[in-house]
C-alpha cells in the first residue's frame, strides 16, 4: 500500500525541462584576466625580439576566449602597442620603460596573439605584428619645429654613428667597442643642423688602446662572457660643429643574445631589415619568424566596422530571441573594447 500511495505521489510531480548552463560571460577588454594575458602577449612578444626597442601595452583593442574544455581556453588578443626608449638589449625592466612621447615621433605596434589558458596558466602559441612610427604629418601639425625621424640608412646618419663611435673608442681605456645596429635617428633643419642617433654596440675582446694598434685582432666576446650596451650621440654641423657621444655598457647578461654577427662602424653598414626604414619592424624582429609569425587564418577577424558590430549584435539578438525568454528580458551588452588607453591614442 505504500508502495502505491509512493507512486501515485511521484506521478503527480510537475515535470520540468531541463535548463542548460549558461554560456560564460565574456571577457572585456579591460577585465583582470585580460590585463593578465595582455601582460604575458607583451613579455612573449619583447623576449622573442631583438632588435630596436621595447614595447609597452597602450591598449587592448579586442579580446575572443574560446573554450576547449574543462579549465582550457584559447584567447585570441588584438593589442596596441608603443615603443619605449628602452633598447630591446638592455636589462631594465618593461615598468621602468618610458613610452615616447608623441612629439618624438612614436612608433606604435599592432600585434595579434594566440594563447592558451589551462588551468590558469597562461602561454603564448602564436603571434603576429608589425609597427611603424606615427604620421609625419600629425606630429608636425602638433610641433612644427619638433624633428622627425630619418631612415636609418640616411648617409648623415651613418656618418654620425661612424664618426661618434670612432670618438668614443679613441677616447675610452675600457673595451674597444663594434656596432650592432642603428635603433632610431632623427634629423633637425632649423636652426641648426643636428643630427641624433641611438645604436647598439657590443664589446670586443680588446681594449680601445690595443685595438687602435691592431683593430683586426680584436673579436667578440664568447657568448658566455658578452657584453652589450648602447649609445646615444647629436653632431652639430651648422652654424658651428660639436659632438657630444653616450655609450653604456650593460654587463653580461646570461642569456641574452644577438641574432646577427656585429658590424664594424668604417664599413657604414645596419641589418639589412631596416635599409630605407625610419624604425625596426616588429615583423622582421622576431628571432623566430616560423614559430611567431603565423598564418592569419589562425587568428579571428577582429577589424569590423561599428556598423557592422551593431548589424552583428542584432542578429545575435534576433538569434537568441528564437529561444522563448522570461517577460522583461533583456540581452546582456557585448563586452566592452575596445579597452582604457593607457598612455595616448594615436
């Protein structure tokens, strides 16, 4: 009889259809966890670069987490970067970078990064980017008078470099010191001419004295023992002539190394990825082009136009309208990017 009575009471049980778990909420381009990959993409994308400059997240322009599984996802990011004034070489830390300034003629990174996320661990798969410095016209029209940068295989240029390195070495009693490679120059017109440049040196086994006796004995460092380091230097041409030259060597740096063999300054000659270039491309500075340059077919399209996310975020709409709703629903807004510009737009 209980039996019975038991049944009768189960039968008479509403039936509910089962509800499915909701989607997840996606990511906007200015939630922590996007910071978080944001930060890894621009550590990945400085450690596998060697030549120019660091580079600094300016924003993120698009965020797209694809679920795989249990605690495993893959993020697909679209960043804005801008370059520091912190050689690529040089040991200090990406915070303690200073991004240029938009007078002194920017150069800003556009990069696609692929990551994967498991179980909080974030790593980069793939990456793609490319950079190139800001419209001549733009700074200009906000500085007239501020000097705009000049390729880097200007003749002034190498000249400047040649004859300031070639100072230096004569000057110095520490190690005899070859180019790397030219980082930035910028020539000004009016009203003096001064021309400035930036390049990367590296330390030979010789000191300057012995090199000026003997310059062909003097070789690079093994690589257990290098050292790198950099200088900066402005000639003054017109109306008189003057030379000022800064070079800092770094120390050796366990690690740390250069893709192409050191060039020496009397033969006036840079990687051949920047002849005709103002800045290094972060396209050709990846020391591993097949392992961080992938095909664009791996990365979602991010570059729509408003009108078409707004003909995008209807059809969604419209979508998910087919699914019966609760009175009063309302969808929830697309996630917000893309995100806060951390240091100016350009």
């Amino acid at each position: 009889m209980k039996a019975l009575v038991a049944l009768i009471l189960l039968v008479q049980l509403p039936i509910h259809n089962a509800v499915p778990a909701a989607p997840p909420v996606p990511l906007g381009c200015d939630d922590p966890e996007s910071e978080a990959a944001a930060e890894v993409a621009v550590n990945y994308i400085n450690s596998h670069s060697q030549h120019g400059y660091k580079f600094a997240l300016n924003r993120i322009e698009n965020i797209r987490v694809l679920p795989q599984g249990l605690n495993n996802d893959i993020i697909f990011l679209e960043l804005d970067l801008l370059e520091t004034t912190c050689p690529i070489l040089s040991p200090t830390p990406l915070a303690n970078c200073t991004v240029r300034s938009f007078t002194e003629h920017a150069v800003e990174g556009d990069c696609d990064v692929k990551l994967q996320r498991v179980d909080g661990i974030l790593s980069v798969l793939a990456s793609k980017c490319h950079s190139h410095a800001d419209s001549s016209e733009d700074v200009l029209q906000l500085c007239p008078d501020c000097p705009l940068l000049a390729s880097l295989n200007n003749t002034e240029v190498l000249t400047t470099v040649t004859t300031a390195l070639n100072y230096h070495n004569s000057k110095t009693a520490d190690a005899y010191l070859r180019l790397l490679e030219i980082g930035r120059a910028k020539i000004q017109y009016h009203p003096t001419h001064v021309v400035s440049v930036e390049f990367a040196v590296v330390a030979t086994n010789c000191s300057a004295e012995v090199a000026r006796v003997n310059v062909e004995a003097c070789q690079l460092l093994p690589e257990d023992q290098s050292n790198f380091g950099f200088c900066t230097a402005t000639m003054v041409t017109r109306p008189s002539q003057d030379l000022k030259v800064d070079c800092q060597l770094y120390g050796h740096q366990p690690g740390v190394t250069y893709s192409q063999p050191a060039q020496d300054t009397s033969a006036g000659l840079v990687p051949s990825v920047v002849q005709g270039f103002t800045n290094h491309n972060l396209r050709f500075s990846h020391n591993n082009p097949v392992a961080s340059e992938s095909s664009s077919s791996e990365f979602p399209t991010f570059t729509l136009s408003a009108k078409r996310v707004a003909k995008r975020a209807v059809a969604e709409v419209v979508q998910h309208d087919k699914v019966p709703r609760p009175v009063g629903f309302v969808p929830p807004p697309p996630p917000p990017c893309p995100g806060k510009i951390h240091h100016f737009k350009i």
